[in-house]
C-alpha cells in the first residue's frame, strides 16, 4: 500500500502509513494537512517494521514529489535502520539527491555502496547527465568505461542517459564509442534511442551519421524535429527549412521548440518572406505566446532590419526573459539604433535585471555607434561594479568603443591590461590606430602579433591597407595584398579590393587603380567604384569620375553621391553649366543631398542619454 501511494503521488498518506509501522518514531508537525499529530500515532512495540522495499519507496516518491526535506528525513531512519548499502535503496536514493539537484550526495552514496549493480550505476551516471552542469558530463563518461571495466553490462537506460553529454564536435570520437558499444551489446535502437542518438550526433557535427540514422528509423515527430536541430545546429539551414516542410506536408503534430528551431534557421540564412509565414502560422496555433517563439522572432527581425517587427513581437510578449531583452538590445545595437539600445540597457537596469555579458557587450556597441564617450565610460564603470569587466568579449567591445570615440589611449590600456588577447582584441586596436591617423603605430602592432604567433584574418588586413592607404605606402600596401593568400590563405572581400583602389587613387595612380579593377577575379560593387570615383574628385579625372558614377547608379539608383560628386568635379574645374546639369538631373530623378549632422547634437544627444543612465547609484 505504501508502495501504491508513493507511485501514484500521494506521498503524504504513504508518510503516514510508514510512521503507522514505525510507532511515532518519526515525529509530525502539528496541523500539517494529511497528517495526524503524535498522540494518534503510538503503537505496541511489536509494530510491523519497514523493510527495505518499504523504504525505498517511499524515497521514489520523495523523488518524483522533488521533495528534498522528507527525503533526509526517511534517509537518516534508513541508516537507523541499517538498510542504506541495499543496491534497491541506494539506487533510489541516488535518484532522489539527484532530482532535488543534490549531485555530490548522490555521488556520496554511490561511492560508499558496497555491491553496485547495473541499476546504481545507471542511476549515478543518469544523474551526472542530468545535472545540467558540463564539467559533470566527462565523469559520466569516465563512469561508463569504469562500469564496462568492472564487467558490468550497461543497458539502454544507461545509453538514454550518457548520449546527452555529448555536446560538442570535440566529444564526436567519444559519442561514437558509446553508439558502437551499443551495436556490439546488441542494445535495440528504437524510435526513440534513434532520435536521441540523431541529436547526440547534430550536436557533435557528425552529420553522415544523422543522415544515415534518418534512413533506419520511423520518420515520426520526434525524428524529425531531433533531424531539423541537427541541420540547423551545423549550419544547413535550408535543409532544416525543407525538413519543416515535410513535418507540415506529412501533418505532423509540432511543438513550439519545433517552430523556434525553424526561426532560427530563418534567421540564419536572412529568409525574411519565410520567417513571416512561419510567424504567421505560429500565431494560428497560438505559439507565439511562448517566449522561445518570441525571441527567435525578435532575432529574425531584428538581423533582417525590421526593427518595427521586433518592437512589435518583443512589446506584445507577456513574460519576458533575459533572453528576449538581450535579443532585442542586440536588434538595435547591430541596426544602428544607439540611442534606443542604451535606454533600453537602462530600462533594466532599473527593472533590477542583472544583464548578461552578450547586453553588456550589445551596450558598449551602442556607445560605439552613437560616438558617445561620457555614456561608454559610464558603462565601464558598471561593469567594473559588476565584475565582468575581465571578460574578454568586454574588454574587446571596450577597446573598439574608446578607439571609435577617438580615446586611442584609453584603448590601449585596455589592451594592454588584459590577461588574454585573441585576433579580435588586436584587430580592434589597429583598425583604431587606422581610423585616427596613427597608421605607423598600426603597421607596427601587426608586426608586435606576428611574434606573438597569433595568426591574422581578413578584419586585420583591412586595418593593414587602410593604414597603407593613408600614409602612401603603395609598395608595402601590395606586399600585404599578397601576404592574404600567399602566406595566410585568406581570400580578398570587397572590402580589401576597395582598400587597394583607395591605395593606388590616393596616389595619382587612377591608371592602375582601373587596371586592378579590371584583373578582380569576381565583379566590382559599389565599394570598389565609390573608392575609384572619390579618388577621381580628388585629381580632378572627369571621364574616369563619370565612368565610375555610372556603374555606382546602375547598382544604386536611389543613391545621390554620383551627381554630388560630380556636380564638386564640374564646379572645381570651373564647368558651371556642366554642373548646373547634373543638380537638374538629380532633381529629376527625386533625389536629394541628405543634410549632415553636427557633431555638437551628437554630443548633446549623448549626454541626455547619459543622464537617463544614472541607475542603482552610479
């Protein structure tokens, strides 16, 4: 009967039925409901005594009730009681810590039973598993060879369980093991083993052995949402896409994690006209209450530059997670919209949100995309209270902020009092040193890296070439051309064709400029003829500046710089009817010269802001 009760969770009346057998030895707090206090609780001493089964069943049902105080409770009359190394109570006292997050008890218990059967080692490694710690899951493994070495034969609980601390590519070689020990034990791979092994594997990015998985077992929901991560998660964003197809053509039944996964894919591969169907249908099935739903949307719009659509989803959610504003922080952040992302950093500040690194990082950008220097350090400081300011996506983000407010100092003692620096921290503190003409200190880092051994990329190299590019150094700025593929195997982007367009221009050299234009192995786009045509107004070559002006327009008609620019050429040159020309046939097409900004409203807009941030004592 105790049995019955702990099973169906009504554990209160099996507490009793137990303190009934045990005659008062434990004792009941007054008017707990379900309970009767002491004084109808004595009994003869030849009471009928609780065995091993009775105890650990009650200790099941600790367990499902997550009930941890009862659970010491009837742990200590086990001990009184001598019935702690039985395999049964052990193994259910494992689970029980284990459910109530208490790894290191179910640890302890498992280490002092004596006699360890398949059932006490799958429950420890179980525990491990479901931790939810990541340097828990290397022991679960160690355990599982540990148990294969004492000659004890695992089972498919035990591969339910150990295939879920397998969750990096590192781990493949390891994921692949447990699968072949599963094959040669002869365990039997079902619908439900298949999947989670088809999870294990998109984790690892094992995606030969997801696809030959998917030809060996049922395709149900669960295959293939555990198939549709497993895409998504190595970067096959369109075949999660077709896989979703198929789940609503074969009228699966999905969840809402189905349909965050498939937003995620969308968003990935900028699918705006598919992201909103899918947010379309979402909201037919009433999915897009749910908060994962929300953010994968929020991150949709937001990296497809529909900051509108992101408000919208992020101020129709009712709960809100960290998740959802650090997504829609980051939407602003990344879109330009500095001023919006730093009083939205406010607003939980004030809400007494405790922001994670990926906010604080998204803030520091804002800084940057605003020039707001009396905001970044006001950030700075909070962090520091914080203490992520060691954080090396931070420090990072803190050295690209000063640099691009023109505190190049500030930057390099940043830099220089980190403990450890990747490609990012230096990229940061060159293009720096490039942007406010310290192109000599630039070149000079580069080489400071190079004997630090850490390998350059292609942000680097941009850095390199604009340096180049200002002081002259046309020979040098060729050689680092070079250097990209010859010595680094990195393949030139429109921006380092650019860069070398800009280097030769600058140099009276819009000959070569146009020769190299024309040996580009890919087509130019707007940056290459952009840089060709201001280099142009610079020397005054009309029929090259109206070359480059006509293969600006054909790829951006809505753009106004082409006639601007050579409307100054004209003018320099004393062509005024030439000039009046290209004014008559701007305003023809409906264009019009966007009016510039001041840096003193920029300042005055920063410093509102930074009044607004005066949070939590700051």
């Amino acid at each position: 009967m105790i049995s019955g009760y702990a099973q169906t969770g009504n554990l209160k009346d099996a507490i009793f039925l137990l303190r009934e057998m045990l005659g008062s030895r434990i004792p009941v707090r007054e008017g707990e409901d379900g309970l009767l206090p002491n004084k109808f609780m004595n009994k003869d001493e030849d009471s009928l005594l609780p065995n091993k089964f009775t105890f650990g069943s009650i200790v099941t049902g600790c367990a499902r009730a997550n009930d941890l105080r009862t659970g010491v409770q009837i742990h200590c009359d086990i001990i009184k009681f001598g019935v702690e190394s039985d395999t049964f109570v052990a193994g259910a006292l494992i689970d029980m810590y284990s459910k109530c997050g208490k790894v290191k008890e179910s640890w302890n218990i498992f280490d002092q039973t004596p006699n360890k059967d398949v059932v006490s080692w799958t429950t420890m490694i179980t525990s491990l598993a479901n931790s939810g710690q990541h340097h828990l899951w290397d022991y679960a493994f160690k355990l599982f060879k540990d148990m294969i070495c004492r000659g004890i034969q695992p089972v498919g609980m035990t591969f339910a369980s150990l295939v879920k601390t397998f969750d990096a590519p590192i781990k493949l070689s390891q994921a692949k093991q447990a699968h072949g020990c599963m094959v040669k034990l002869g365990i039997e791979v079902d619908d439900l083993m298949g999947s989670a092994l088809i999870a294990m594997y998109g984790r690892c990015g094992g995606m030969d052995e997801v696809i030959r998985l998917c030809d060996r077992i049922n395709q149900d929901v669960v295959s293939q949402t555990s198939l549709l991560v497993a895409y998504m998660q190595n970067g096959f964003n369109l075949e999660a896409i077709d896989v979703f197809r198929k789940m609503i053509e074969e009228k699966f039944i999905m969840d809402v994690f189905v349909f965050a996964s498939v937003i995620g894919a969308c968003s990935m591969l900028k699918e705006l006209g598919m992201g909103k169907e899918i947010h379309c249908l979402a909201m037919r099935k009433g999915f897009t209450s749910d908060v994962s739903v929300s953010n994968a949307l929020i991150t949709l719009y937001g990296r497809c530059h529909e900051i509108r659509k992101a408000q919208t989803v992020f101020q129709l959610m009712g709960d809100k997670d960290m998740i959802s504003w650090t997504a829609i922080l980051t939407c602003y952040s990344q879109n330009g919209y500095g001023e919006e992302a730093l009083l939205l950093f406010r607003q939980m500040l004030q809400e007494g949100l405790s922001p994670p690194i990926f906010s604080i990082t998204s803030a520091i950008q804002a800084c940057s995309t605003t020039v707001s220097l009396s905001t970044g350090r006001q950030i700075h400081s909070r962090i520091v209270k914080m203490g992520s300011a060691d954080n090396l996506s931070v420090e990072n983000s803190l050295i690209t902020m000063y640099a691009k407010c023109g505190s190049i100092e500030v930057a390099k003692r940043v830099f220089n009092s980190m403990t450890n620096r990747d490609i990012v921290s230096w990229n940061a503190l060159i293009v720096g040193h490039s942007q406010h003409g310290y192109e000599t200190e630039a070149l000079e880092l580069f080489n400071q890296m190079q004997k630090e051994g850490l390998r350059p990329n292609e942000y680097t190299f941009t850095g390199l070439l604009v340096s180049c590019s200002r002081v002259g150094l046309i020979a040098e700025g060729c050689r680092y051309f070079q250097l990209m593929s010859s010595e680094y195997g990195l393949e030139p982007i429109m921006e380092h064709y650019s860069c070398i367009v800009d280097l030769f221009g600058r140099a009276g050299r819009l000959h070569d400029a146009m020769e190299f234009i024309d040996a580009m192995p890919c087509e130019p786009d707007q940056l290459v003829w952009e840089a060709l045509l201001a280099s142009c107004k610079v020397h005054g070559n009309v029929e090259l500046a109206k070359f480059a002006a006509k293969k600006i327009l054909q790829m951006r008609p809505e753009d106004p710089s082409p006639y601007i620019i050579l409307s100054g050429i004209h003018a320099s040159l004393g062509m005024w009817d030439t000039r009046a020309r290209f004014h008559a046939m701007m305003k023809d097409q409906g264009l019009q010269k966007e009016p510039g900004r001041s840096w003193v409203e920029a300042q005055e807009c920063s410093e509102d802001i930074f009044d607004m941030l005066q949070v939590g004592g700051i």
